[in-house]
C-alpha cells in the first residue's frame, strides 16, 4: 500500500512540474528552484513530516524533501542551539546528499569522458 | 508572405503534447518514489538500519547510480524523455552537476571541474538555503509571540 501512495504522490508532484514546464516558459532550473522553496515552506508548519508518514519514499524522493530538509534542519539547530543553530543546523540534515553528489561528481569527471 | 511564414513555422514545430508529457512525467516520477520507497524498505532488513539512516541511503544511492549513468551517456536521454519526471526528483540535482563537471573537465582540475560543478545546481542550494532561513526566522518569530 505504501508503495501506491509513494506512486501517487511523487509523481502528483512531476505531473505538476511538467504541466508548468509546459504551460509556462520558465526553464527546468526554476521549476527546482520553485520545488524547492516550495519544500521549505511547507515544512514551517510540519505539514511536509505528514507527506512524509504518509508517502514514504515517495515524499522522500522529490527536490521538495530538499526543501524541507533544509527548514527542518535550522529548527532543528535553533531548538537545541538557539539563534547560531539557524546557520549550523541549515545543511545538517541535507550534508549527505550534496557531499555524496559532489564527490561521486568530481571522480567520475575524472573517470569518464563526456559522451556528446 | 509574413503571414504563410508563421504557418509554415507553427506547422512544422514539434508540438508539445502537454496531457501525454504530465502523463510520462507522472509515471516516471512515481516509479522514483517507488524505488525510494524499496531502497527504505530493503536497507532497513538487510543492514538492520533505522528508517533515517536508510533514507540517507537511499538518497546517496540515487544520486551514485545517477552521476554513473549521466557519465555512460544514456541518462540525458531519459531525461530528454521523461523531463521532469527525472527532473524533480534528488536524481536531476545530481544529474545537473554531473553534467556539469563533465561538460567543463576539458578546463582543467580547478577552473574546469571546480569552478564550474555548482553551475546549473547552485541555484538549489542557493534558493534552498536563503528560503529555508527566512521561513525559520518567521518560524521563530512566530513561536516567540
């Protein structure tokens, strides 16, 4: 069942990037950046922790878990740290994924030759 | 003559279909999700992890598998198929710096590669971050009151 509503949420949400893609003339960078500020918004009021129980990877997945990392992460650091737990606690959460896609980045630049 | 112009041009552009791209976008979304869903699921039986750790390996491991298919050459494809059906998930944020580094290695270590990965996914984490803390501040504001 959990795997139907991951399904149906994430890709409720690529439908809906693609039909503003469509629709509009914004290009792909700021229908991310949309996503993503959308994701850190909804995550002021814990809605998005309920996408999350409820969707599972689906909610995971998705540029918006980004979004809500990043929010999440600052409240976070502001609750145990107080006001410099606003900037430590911002890419707490988030560290893993932007490390992980610059290192594997940067050796397989190495590695690979780019195909055209 | 301006006029048979602008027929022949709207004739002979590709039409964006736009019910069959969200159709596309939909389907190739959700199979994401779902294979975030079982990467979760299927860590947390075989290490014996708890969910949030499992999810932090998930996420590397989706942006691992799309940095390695970007540098094999056939991810620009899929994503030319899908559109944002790759695209928004965490796969098109490392899709976009792969790409990068890859389009620049020819510039050398720093000035290519370095200087150049954060190109076209700098703006995510540049508007990620700015938004995330003007929404705490007003959180904070907020739960002050």
């Amino acid at each position: 069942m959990i795997y139907l509503k991951a399904f149906v949420f994430a890709g409720a949400f690529c439908a809906l990037a693609q039909i503003i893609l469509d629709k509009t003339k914004l290009t792909p960078g700021h229908i991310t950046v949309i996503f993503v500020v959308l994701g850190a918004f909804l995550d002021v009021f814990n809605i998005y922790d309920r996408f999350v129980l409820w969707a599972g990877g689906g909610a995971l997945v998705p540029i918006l878990s980004f979004g809500h990392n990043l929010t999440h992460g600052a409240l976070q650091g502001y609750n145990s740290d107080g006001v410099l737990g606003l900037f430590s606690g911002t890419l707490d959460l988030t560290a893993a994924g932007i490390s992980a896609a610059i290192i594997f980045s940067f050796f397989m630049a190495l590695i690979f030759e780019p195909k055209d | 003559m301006r006029q048979s112009y602008q027929d022949i041009v709207s004739k002979n552009s590709p039409k964006e279909n736009v019910f069959i791209n969200a159709i596309i976008a939909f389907i190739s979304g959700g199979v994401m999700g779902v294979i975030g869903q079982f990467l979760i699921d299927g860590y947390t039986v075989w290490f014996d992890i708890s969910t949030k750790e499992a999810t932090v390996c998930m996420l590397v491991t989706l942006i691992f598998l799309s940095c390695l298919f970007t540098s094999l050459g056939f991810f620009d494809k899929l994503v030319n198929f899908c559109k944002c059906g790759l695209i928004i998930p965490i796969t098109g944020f490392a899709h976009a710096m792969m790409s990068a580094a890859l389009e620049f290695r020819k510039e050398g270590l720093v000035t290519g590669i370095g200087m150049n990965m954060f190109k076209l996914s700098g703006a995510v984490i540049i508007f990620g971050v700015v938004s995330s803390f003007v929404f705490s501040v007003i959180r904070m504001v907020v739960g002050l009151i």
